[in-house]
C-alpha cells in the first residue's frame, strides 16, 4: 500500500518537476520550487514511515510469519 503511494508521490515530482510553468494552477498557484519541496517532504516522511514499520513488527505478525514458514517447510511449528 504504501509503495504505491511512494510510487505516486515520485510519478508527481516528475510531473511538477517537467512542467514548464513557474506557477501551477493545479496546485492553487503555487510556485512549482513549494511544490517540489512539499513533495519531496512527502516521500522523505512516507520513506521514514515504511522504514519504521518494517523495523518493528507486531508479536502477532512474527508469530503468523512463523507458522507460514514451519507449514511451507513440513515441519511442526511447536515441539
């Protein structure tokens, strides 16, 4: 999910980035250099958030990832 967000956020920093335009309408006439530095805001927080996530995984989340493991392999998850 947020990979796909991350994946916008870039796609739209090109966008913004290829304009020719100095004042974007789309954006409520902003200067294209705000834009640019909200954006690129944007996906340094959503990077730091996705970075955080995967650091600190739920008990529950080890414990399924776990018992996947031991079910793909054959063996039994407790002895």
């Amino acid at each position: 999910m947020m990979n796909k967000e991350l994946e916008e956020l870039y796609a739209e920093l090109e966008k913004v980035k290829s304009s020719n335009d100095e004042y974007l309408p789309e954006y409520g006439y902003s200067t294209k250099d705000e834009i640019v530095q909200l954006i690129e805001e944007d996906i340094k927080d959503l990077e730091e958030e996705m970075n955080n996530s995967e650091c600190f995984c739920s008990d529950d989340e080890i414990e399924m990832e776990r018992t996947s493991l031991c079910m793909s392999l054959g063996i039994s998850r407790y002895c």
